[in-house]
C-alpha cells in the first residue's frame, strides 16, 4: 500500500512537470511570433532610411542605427527560436518520445486563464500522498500496539481426557475415566516485551506529530501558491493594460515619424516599449497558468487517474 502511494506522488509530480513544460513551449512559440513581428517593422524602417538617403534626406547614421535595431531584434528571435527547441526537447522527454516529435500547439491559454481568474474552488491539503503514507504508517503502528497489548491478555485453556482401564476391551462402569481441567496463563515478568510496547507507543506519538508537522509545512506551501497565483493574476492584468497603451503610443510616433514630426531614436524607443509589453503579456500568461499548475500540485487536486 505505501508503494502504491509512492508511485501516485511520482505520477502526480510528473504531471505538473508536463504541464510546466508544455506551457513554456507555447510561450516560446508566442515570443517567436512576437520578434517576427519587430524584425517586420525593423526591417521596414531599415528600408525607409536607405531609401532617403539615397534621394538625399536622410542621413547615414540613421541607416547604421536601424540596421543595428534589425541585429539586436534577430538575435531575440534567434534566441526564442532556440528556447522553444529546447522546450520541445524537454516535454518531448518527459513523454518519452523521440525529442523531436512534434508538439501539438492549438491550445488556446485565454479560455483557461479566464476560467482560473473565475475559479473559487476552496483549496486544501488533505489529499496529499505525503500525509496517507503518514497516516498509514500510523495504522501500522497502531496495529502493532494492539498485538503487543494482547500479549499480556491472559490465556485460559481447557482440556479432557477420556479413558479406558480394562483389560482385552471390557468395557464397565468401573473401567472408564475422565480427566478435565482448566489452565489459565497471566504473562507479568517479561520486560523485553514491555520495554517493546513502550518504542511502539512512543513510535505512535511521533507519528502524531509527524502528521500534524507534515500537514502544516504543506498548508504553508498551498497558501504561498495561492497568493502566487494571485499575484500573477493582478500581473498579468496590468500588463494587458500596458500593452494597450504602448500599442497606441507606438501607432501614435509610427504616424508622427513618418511625417517627420518625430526622430529615429523616440520611434526606435516606441518599438521597443511595444515589443516589450508584448512579451511581458505572453510571460504573465503562462505565468499565471503555470501558477495554477503549483496549486493544483499543492492541493493534489488533479486526478491522476485520468
């Protein structure tokens, strides 16, 4: 029975790793598509300067800080890109498939994040593994101690004898007997035995409180997820805020620097704060679903049996 509870704890603990790296591949595919984006507008602004100074109005300078732009964003999408191999590999192990395999990807995390955020399900640790194994220890010992106690449980025990005394099978009243009698047995001088029922009590008690040292550094895990889960949630909020906001300042200098009316460097520094707040969406989100995973595993709340 303990075996078997260990086995669930690995199951329990391997899905939670699945989970983890499953949505840190989807939030590495989300950055590629993001950097792909940037490299379009760099690209394009590297284009634009060419193009004017070429016809005489722009200036050189311009065109080597665009084009430095365009590294910089290739190397972030060069660096996206090998994060999501890596966590293809990573997932691809933990199923024990060729780590190359390809990894379906149409989940869509906004349907659950939106039911996580609506989610008021009360959470607790009593469906732990950790504290069956101590409970069943527990019983153990609490089976133990009851054999332990019997032992000084006095045996009684009857007998009869019955008999014949004749000679050549002749059988009369005078020839046939009987002997009954009863034994009773009381164990008190055996101190291996008691100094036995005394480790076994005291194996008891520690098992106490075990369980109660078990339950509460358990709790203190599931409510330090909570309030993670929480606080990714208000994060991830925010950052929808931001991203709105930097899309519309970006559009808003994207307008103005191509009528002239703003530089290269405030243009350049819009893109980057868009960008920015685009990965900072795509990072809160799979923050909040891996967050979720946590107390899921805290709570032993996944059925396992699935």
């Amino acid at each position: 029975h303990l075996k078997s509870i260990e086995i669930e704890t690995y199951k329990r603990e391997l899905v939670a790793q699945i989970k983890n790296s499953y949505f840190q591949y989807l939030m590495a595919l989300e950055n590629i598509k993001i950097y792909e984006n940037a490299q379009t507008l760099v690209q394009k602004n590297v284009k634009i300067n060419e193009s004017l100074l070429e016809n005489g109005k722009g200036l050189h300078v311009r065109v080597l800080r665009a084009k430095t732009e365009l590294e910089q964003v290739t190397s972030q999408l060069n660096n996206a890109k090998l994060s999501s191999q890596n966590a293809q590999y990573y997932f691809n192990f933990l199923l024990n498939k060729p780590l190359n395999s390809e990894i379906q990807a149409e989940f869509n995390p906004l349907i659950l994040i939106n039911e996580i955020i609506q989610d008021s399900t009360s959470y607790d640790v009593q469906n732990r593994e950790e504290l069956k194994m101590i409970q069943s220890g527990k019983d153990i010992y609490t089976t133990k101690l009851k054999m332990q106690k019997q032992f000084y449980t006095p045996n009684v025990s009857a007998f009869a004898d019955l008999g014949n005394q004749s000679e050549n099978f002749k059988f009369n009243q005078n020839s046939l007997y009987y002997l009954i009698g009863l034994q009773v047995k009381v164990p008190i001088f055996n101190r291996p035995q008691k100094f036995k029922l005394q480790q076994t009590q005291i194996d008891l008690k520690l098992s106490d409180l075990q369980l109660d040292q078990t339950t509460k550094q358990l709790s203190l895990g599931l409510e330090m997820s909570k309030n993670d889960l929480k606080t990714t949630i208000t994060n991830y909020l925010l950052s929808l805020k931001q991203q709105e906001t930097s899309a519309s300042y970006f559009r808003l200098i994207e307008k103005g620097y191509q009528e002239g009316i703003f530089t290269l460097i405030e243009y350049i520094d819009a893109r980057n704060q868009w960008t920015i707040s685009q990965t900072l969406v795509n990072i809160n989100t799979f923050k909040v679903l891996q967050s979720k995973v946590s107390v899921e595993r805290q709570a032993a709340s996944f059925n396992i049996s699935q």
